[in-house]
C-alpha cells in the first residue's frame, strides 16, 4: 500500500492485455501527452491512497494508445491480475491539457455547497477531498467533512459546477441522497 501518496498523477486504467509478455493498454487516459521513460516508478491500484510500486519496463504511446510493459510481470497472466486498475505517476510525469484535471490537483481541494445568490460567492464548506475514486461509469471524490463523515460526489456536470485548482476550491450541487449515504446498522 501507497501511504506516502507520492503517485498523484493519473495516467488511465488498465483495460487488457496486448500479446503475451506482459504489456497493457491503458484506457481513459487523460489528454495531453505522457512524458513517461523505461525505468520510471508508477503506482497501480484502485485509487491513489491504494498502490503497489511498478517499474516501468517499456512505454508505447501513441495518438491512439498507452501501452505499458512493467519489470517483473512477464507474462499475459501476470498482466491480467491488473486489469481495471489504475495507474498513477509521480507528480510532473504528466503533461495535461488546461481543461482536465489530475488526481494530485483535486486531492486536498476544499468543497463548497453552490448557494442560491446573485454574487455567485460559495455556499457552505462540505469538507476537503481526501481521495479520488476511478470507477468505470464516472470519478467519484471522497470529502472527508469537519465532522469527519465521509460524502461520496460523483464527477458528473449536474453535481460538479466549477473547479479551481489554484485557490483549492470546488463548488458542487448536491443532489438528492449525497448527503445521506451512510449505511445503517444491522438492527435498524
């Protein structure tokens, strides 16, 4: 496990094998280009805060693909086992495009609720974001909340309003239910 969160900068998410020694295919890679050598470290896991330390073996990249070959996984069965987890970078390997954002540029953002006012100024502080979830249909961020609860956003335009990565702030509409999430006890 990855406590340091030094992979920050998410490069896609393993969707298959290609040939028999190893190399991936990466989809849902963010735009821009992938300024990635053999002998790099990248992290693979389900999010950011959950990764395992690859060496990179080989990197192919073109306008259609990103493809990895990692030391160590030799095999398409060794490669199979990493198949829907994601890959992230150290800060600075990714060159992104200004209107997408890295995993490293929403973690520790503060979120607001979007108020109902003319000036178009924040609402209520929900919390920070603490994670990034990189689910199939759609991200989702985790805000840890001054309480310490946990609100699951989904990273879709109707909840999603503005992001501001200089000064650390996000404004979301809730929709109904994303506040009340918690799974009751057994006997309830």
């Amino acid at each position: 496990m990855n406590t340091t969160a030094s992979f920050t900068e998410y490069l896609g998410v393993i969707s298959r094998c290609v040939g028999t020694d190893g190399t991936v295919e990466l989809a849902d890679t963010p735009p821009g280009k992938l300024r990635m050598k053999a002998g790099n470290t990248v992290g693979v896991g389900f999010s950011a805060a959950f990764t395992q330390p690859y060496s990179v073996h080989s990197v192919d990249t073109d306008v259609h693909h990103i493809r990895l070959r990692f030391t160590g996984v030799g095999s398409r069965e060794q490669a199979a086992g990493l198949i829907d987890m994601a890959v992230f970078a150290k800060p600075g390997s990714l060159q992104v495009a200004a209107d997408a954002f890295r995993v490293a540029d929403i973690i520790g953002c503060w979120v607001y609720q979007a108020a109902d006012n003319e000036a178009g100024k924040p609402g209520d502080v929900l919390g920070t974001v603490e994670d990034v979830l990189l689910l199939p249909a759609n991200d989702v961020w985790v805000v840890r909340t001054p309480a310490g609860t946990e609100i699951l956003l989904p990273v879709i335009d109707d909840v999603i309003q503005h992001v501001d990565v200089i000064e650390k702030k996000i404004i979301v509409t809730l929709l109904d239910g994303l506040l009340n999430t918690s799974v009751p006890a057994p006997d309830e």
